[in-house]
C-alpha cells in the first residue's frame, strides 16, 4: 500500500462546475495535510494546509479532512480554465526520532477544466 | 512572501562533469529539502538539511551529495553526472513543525538538469 494514494485521473470537469479531488494516507499518526498544484513545467505551489478534522476554506478552496477514515480531499468551486493543473497531496511523515519534517507527496491528480 | 530561489533554470552538463545546484531561501526556515521529479515517478527526496552541517539522506541518494554552510543556502552536488540524473531538480524550505506551525515546504522554480 503507498504511504499517500491519489486518483491519478485525468479528472475533467465543466467550467463552473466542482472539482473533487481525493486523497487517503496510510499512516495513522500523520498530523498535518496539505495541497500543492503544480501547473506543466512549474513548481509545486502551496494552496491548502489543514490539520484538524473537517473543512477549512479559503476563497473557491475547501480541504476537508477526516483522521478516523485517513482521508484528506480538496474541493474547488466554481472551477476555472486555469485552475487545470496537477494537483498535489502531501502528508507529513513522522520518523523514528519523532520529528516531522519530512513530506510524503502523491503521485498528482491531473485536473483539467474545460471551457 | 517565502522566496526560493535555485541557481539555474536550464542546465546542460556532459557525463562525468561536476554539477552544483544551488538554493537559496530568505525565510529563515530550518529544513531544506532536494527532490527530483519524474514522469511516473513523482516527487522522489534526495536529502535534507534541519540544521547548518547537518544533512540526512532521503529515498534516493545514490549519486548526490549535499552541502550546508550557511543557514539560508543548501547546495546538491552531482559528483560524476550521468545521463540517468537527467531531470527537473526541486528545492524546497520550510520551518521545523511545532505548536502553531504545520511546516508547510515551499518550493523553488526548479532546474532542469540535462546530462548529455
């Protein structure tokens, strides 16, 4: 099982529409989520990090997170052409000696926005 | 804003060169961080740096080494490039996690390194 499982899509979906994007993590102790996207070419950009279970918002962003089930998802609204990207989710690993700094990234679901 | 910068954008380098990349970051974040990434492959930890002089290897550090002198500069050095370390080099800075501090990794723009 990998430690951090994203569908790999290609997800498509209308302008306007939502973007669902899902995420599911292996190890229980995680305690910290985040999303990255990444458009063709470019670096990874920060867009969300949560670490208490249920929803934050920011703008056209909602993270939602649910511990008991190893969840994590993404939702934006109101989708834009430019909102088509790789979109990231990374979940911070603990390592034997407690620390927390290390990410564990998934592959990327590819979003594309159609106009 | 957090800023990371990398040395380069593009790099063309020949087998068996001596390759730096350099990273540069202004937040006064602990950690950094190199990765590659792959088509298919994601993005792979080469090592990182939680303190000036200390370095810890990642998932694949075969090929590299790394240098941290100074708290805001963290180097990766390709000993002997070799055509299968051709790829996009990733840079990243974040603060050590804590109370009230998640340790978010920001990103630098990239190299792109091409090993001929």
């Amino acid at each position: 099982q990998k430690e951090v499982e994203q569908n790999s899509g290609p997800l498509s979906v209308p302008e306007g529409a939502i973007a669902s994007l899902n995420c599911t993590y292996s190890d229980r102790v995680s305690q910290s989520f985040f999303w990255y996207r990444q458009y063709s070419g470019k670096s990874p950009e920060l867009i969300m990090s949560i670490y208490s279970n249920g929803d934050k918002e920011d703008g056209r962003f909602t993270a939602q997170l649910n511990k008991a089930s190893q969840y994590v998802s993404l939702l934006i609204r109101d989708s834009q052409p430019s909102d088509s990207a790789t979109y990231l989710c990374a979940v911070n690993k603990i390592s034997g000696s407690g620390s927390a700094r290390q990410l564990t990234f998934g592959s990327g679901t590819q979003l594309t926005v159609l106009p | 804003d957090v800023k990371v910068t990398q040395s380069s954008r593009y790099l063309v380098k020949r087998t068996g060169e001596k390759v730096f990349l350099e990273c540069v970051q202004d937040m006064d974040h602990e950690n950094m961080f190199w990765y590659r990434q792959d088509p298919g492959l994601g993005l792979r930890l080469i090592y990182f740096s939680y303190d000036v002089k200390m370095k810890e290897k990642g998932d694949i550090p075969e090929g590299y080494s790394v240098s941290r002198e100074k708290k805001e500069r963290f180097s990766l050095i390709l000993e002997s490039a070799s055509t299968n370390q051709t790829s996009m080099y990733l840079c990243a800075s974040s603060n050590e996690p804590g109370v009230g501090r998640l340790g978010e990794q920001f990103f630098g723009p990239g190299t792109r390194l091409t090993v001929l």
